[in-house]
C-alpha cells in the first residue's frame, strides 16, 4: 500500500517575523518580489504600486505631515534596506530608526516651600533685582497676593496676611516686605459639593415630582369617574322618564 504524503500547514510559527505588522504578510511579499527583480525599471514601477497600496491600508498617514516620506522609509524598512529604487527621498539607515532618546533629565532642585512652588522663588530673585522702587513694590505686591492663593489652594485653609508676609520675607532673605497699611486679596477656600450629596438632591426631588404626578392623575382620574357616574345617572332617568305605559 503506497504511503499518502500529509500536506506541510502554513503556520505563522514558521512564517517569517512581520517587519511592520500594520501592512500585513502580502505586502511584505510584495516588497521581497521587487527586492528580487532584476531591473531597476521594474523595481521602480512595482514599488510606487506597493506605496500607493500602503498609503490606501493605512489612511491615518495622511494626517501625518509629508506622509509619502513615511511611506517610502517604510518600505527601505519592510524590505530590511536591500531595496534598490529610485526613491523621491533619502534612504534611511538602521542606526537612524532604532537610536534611543536620551533619557529624560527630572530637575532635582529643593523648594523650601512646596506650596509656593518653584517659580515663586523665582519671582522673588527677579523682584529683588528691580531699581525702581514703584515698579518694585507693585511686583511684590502680586508675588504676595500669589502665595496667598496659592497656600490657599494647597492646604484648603484660610490664611493670614500676615503669615504671608513673613513667608515673603524668609524667601527673600529679609529683602522684601510691604508696608504696613496694605492688605492682599480676599482668598476663601470653598470645597467642592460631594456628588452623593447633590444624587440625594435630585433623588428628592423626583420623587417628589412622581408624587405630584400621581396625585394629579388620581385626581384625574376621581373627577373623570364622578362624570361618567352622572352621565350614567342622567341616561338611566330620561330612559325610565320616556317609558310609555300601555
């Protein structure tokens, strides 16, 4: 008895990696049957087909700014930069798709005051430089109503004036102060309404609403009743009142 030959299965175990998983396995083998052709005249016309078919797989692209160069450095990519096409813009290398970013660089610096924050100090440096001493006294001025609003803000508490002040003037190193007669803006903390509380509101007041829904329709109902009671009384009294005796 002759031995049946099993059918090899196609599974995407032994298939070759997905270089850009976005286009697809036919695209891929579109762009390794140019990379195999033998003229460049060929390779040239094949690939502007296989880029006008990318662009069509993915229309987001078209949002992006110049998405032909996208494109066209997708397919050196897709065909692991062994393509030789006349391309409208320069080849890319691998070292330029898979350089790193350098690491993001978080500022260490210590605020003396978290609630101030860091750029209260700098208002602060940048007060204690001006000449003109008007100009000056309006600049601290607004630093003062600032840390007010915000010492507010951070601890959900009112504040003195005077706490302020003195805040103002351990930052400053006893550089900066106001006079004695000006008072900062009014900050007052107001907590926000917990949604429970508001939920319990409209609760109450639909069901009260519903109430007075049903009693407007009970009493429609109790008037609508007494009607059809009366039109009834009415017609049985004209049929016994128009009876004839014989």
């Amino acid at each position: 008895m002759a031995q049946q030959n099993t059918p090899e299965f196609d599974y995407n175990s032994t298939r070759n990696k997905l270089i850009l998983s976005e286009y697809g396995r036919n695209v891929q083998n579109m762009v390794k049957y140019i990379v195999a052709l033998p003229t460049k005249e060929e390779r040239n016309r094949y690939a502007q087909v296989v880029i006008d078919l990318m662009g069509f797989l993915n229309p987001h692209l078209r949002d992006v700014a110049d998405f032909k160069h996208k494109l066209w450095d997708h397919l050196h990519i897709i065909s692991d930069y062994k393509i030789d096409v006349d391309s409208p813009y320069p080849k890319p290398s691998p070292e330029a798709i898979h350089l790193k970013p350098q690491p993001l660089r978080y500022p260490h610096q210590r605020i003396k005051y978290k609630h101030y924050g860091k750029t209260i100090e700098l208002m602060i440096e940048k007060a204690k430089s001006i000449d003109d001493a008007d100009r000056k006294r309006h600049m601290v001025q607004a630093i003062a109503n600032f840390m007010k609003m915000a010492y507010v803000q951070w601890n959900k508490d009112s504040v003195s004036d005077e706490s302020i002040l003195a805040d103002l003037y351990a930052l400053s190193g006893g550089t900066l102060k106001l006079e004695e007669n000006i008072n900062l803006n009014r900050v007052e903390f107001r907590p926000i309404q917990n949604n429970s509380n508001n939920n319990q509101n409209n609760r109450g007041r639909n069901q009260n609403n519903n109430q007075n829904n049903r009693g407007r329709s009970n009493q429609n109902n109790n008037q609508n009743n007494r009607s059809n009671n009366n039109n009834n009384q009415n017609n049985r009294n004209r049929n016994n009142g128009g009876a004839k005796k014989y």
